[in-house]
C-alpha cells in the first residue's frame, strides 16, 4: 500500500509540475527564447533526450521541482547566443507572461479538474448557511437559527464554509468569536460566541465546537459545474490568502504547514476514498502551487515578476548581481522552511 501511496505521490506532484514549466516553456519557445533544458525533479538525472529542437528533456531523481533553464534570464550571461534569443532582451510584456504561464497552466489544470469531477460525480459545495442548530451548544444558545448566514467572522469576510473553517482556525486571543449573522428577513445582528471546549479521550487535543450544520448544496449540469469549478477555484485561493496573511500576522503557525510527507499521508487517504478524491487533491494542489509561485517572495516566479514590475517603473533593469544575491538568499531560506515543515510532518506522525 505504501508503495503505492509512493508512486501516487509522484505521479501527482509530476503532473504539477509538468503543468507549470511546461506553461513557461511553451511561451519562452513561442517568443524566441534560447532553451536549454526542461526538467522535471530535482538532482541527479536518471533520463535525458535531446530533442530536435536541440533542448535536452530531463527527468531528475527528486521528484519535487523542476524548472526550465532559458539564456539570459537575469542578464546577457551567454556570448555564444544571439542577443535576440536571451530571456532579458525580450519585450517586456514577453518576459512577464513567460513568468506567469506556469502560475496560469496551474490555475487552468485546477479549474478543468473541478468542473470534470463536478460533472462526473457532483459538485458539493458548503455554504455559510446555517441548515441545522445543535440543541445545548452555543450557537443554538445565542439564539442562531436554520437559515441565517454567516456573513463574518471576527471581521473576516464569509464567502464559503471554506473560508470560515481557517478563520475558526485562526489563534483568538478573545475567549469569543464575533459573528455578523444575516437572517432570513434580511435583518443583521452580531453575537459574541464562546464556544464548547471538547477533549479528544485518545489523543488528548481539544477542539472547539459550535454547534451548527451548514448548507450543502450539491451541483449537477454543465453550467452549474463550470459555475461550481470557478466558486470552489475562488474559495481555494481565498483560503489560501488568509493562511498566508496568517503565517505573518502570528494568527496560524508554521505547524500548520505540511511538506512532502504531510502530502503523502493525504494522498494515502485519498487513495482509500477514491478517484474522485485524487482529483480534487490533485486540483488542489495545483491551486496551492500556483498562489505560493505567484507570491513576490525571492526564487519564486512572482519575485522574478516583482523585479520586472521594479524595472518598468524606474525605467532600467535592476542590478543584475543584487538579483541574484536575493533570489539566493531566498531559496536558501525556503530550503530551510522545507526542511522544518519536513521535521515537523515527521514528528506529528511519530
């Protein structure tokens, strides 16, 4: 099963991964650009092709990564090619779209894999609607009831269940949450719940519980499924955002993360729970992979973008040397938050 579980691992990070550098690519090769190499992995190569194109196709032993090496990225670093096929002589539009193909491929990849797995098994979709309230638990207590919708949380915009479950996640330092609630007559009122402290007997964590059931509306036809797609697309990424907004503002921890290891205990259990789940784990991922790229953070593609947006406004590029210093600098520190997510998945496990 394991073994399996591996192989699953693999096969989809390779298909992300092939996805985004495969949108990169495509552009660099449409605009001109010399190419070298287009890897999939990382280290050691255990299969290369030179194409007629006169590119070499590499498969690397790490299947984590993977990055396609164009002429004059930063600046003119090869005299034997022709200045009109490095990367840093094209049109500045070119250049932009070549760095953000690989985020777009990765959206796109996300969006067609929602709305085919809507289509195929249906769409669910968990809305900040209140369907049922649990009698003695605190939302029942403060007075909430079926039908009302939960419009924020501690003056976080609700747009999905998806949305509210981080913002619950997220650390209080109040002993309540505040909840701006739209009834059903369309009057607005805002409770401050304390919710009910339960204890796991097996692993001792606690959980805090509200006491509500939401809305589950399930999505079937083809316009409901491509409506569904782009609504869950938007969830995803909206979640996204508040994790990572979180991870500065102290509200969610590093612990929260998970690296290779935490991904291949979830795509064990996908595994059991089916094709169905893959795809939306797949779809998932894809999404993840695209929002952190596009970040402006060094060694990510949208630091490459963040100093071309500096080179538009000041009208010159910027200093090639300093570039490359940071995106050094800024692998050099994502290697780190690699290895302690990796400790940390390791951990919870044992």
């Amino acid at each position: 099963m394991w073994f399996l579980t591996l192989l699953l691992l693999i096969f989809i990070l390779g298909i992300i991964i092939l996805v985004h550098e495969f949108g990169h690519f495509i552009w660099a090769k449409t605009f001109g650009v010399y190419i070298y190499e287009f890897s999939i992995g990382m280290g050691p190569v255990i299969f290369s092709h030179l194409g007629k194109d006169k590119i070499r196709y590499n498969i690397r032993a790490i299947p984590i990564g993977g990055f396609v090496s164009m002429a004059g990225e930063v600046y003119e670093d090869d005299k034997k090619i022709p200045k009109s096929k490095l990367m840093c002589n094209k049109k500045w539009y070119q250049r932009l779209i070549i760095l953000v193909a690989g985020v777009t491929n990765n959206f796109i990849l996300a969006i067609l894999l929602l709305f085919l797995g809507a289509l195929i098994w249906g769409g669910v979709t968990l809305k900040p609607i209140v369907k049922n309230v649990i009698a003695d638990y605190p939302m029942a207590e403060a007075g909430i009831t079926k039908g009302d919708r939960i419009v924020k949380i501690n003056d976080y915009k609700i747009s999905s269940w998806d949305v509210a479950q981080i913002v619950l996640y997220m650390k209080n330092d109040k002993e309540y949450y505040t909840f701006d609630i739209k009834h059903e007559d369309g009057s607005m009122d805002t409770y401050k719940i304390v919710p009910k402290v339960e204890v796991n007997e097996d692993t001792k964590e606690e959980t805090k519980v509200f006491g509500i059931e939401v809305d589950v509306t399930e999505t079937n036809g083809f316009f409901d499924c491509i409506k569904y797609a782009f609504l869950k697309f938007g969830s995803v990424v909206h979640t996204m955002w508040l994790t990572i907004a979180g991870l500065f503002t102290g509200k969610i921890g590093l612990n929260a993360l998970s690296g290779p290891v935490g991904i291949y205990q979830v795509v064990g259990d996908s595994v059991s729970t089916g094709v169905s789940s893959i795809m939306s784990l797949l779809a998932f991922l894809s999404i993840n992979v695209g929002f952190i790229n596009i970040l402006p953070f060094p060694a990510f593609d949208g630091g490459h973008v963040l100093f071309l947006l500096i080179e538009k406004i000041k009208g010159s590029p910027v200093n090639p040397k300093l570039e490359n210093i940071i995106n050094m600098i800024g692998f050099g520190l994502l290697i780190l938050l690699m290895i302690y997510i990796t400790i940390q998945d390791i951990i919870r496990i044992f």
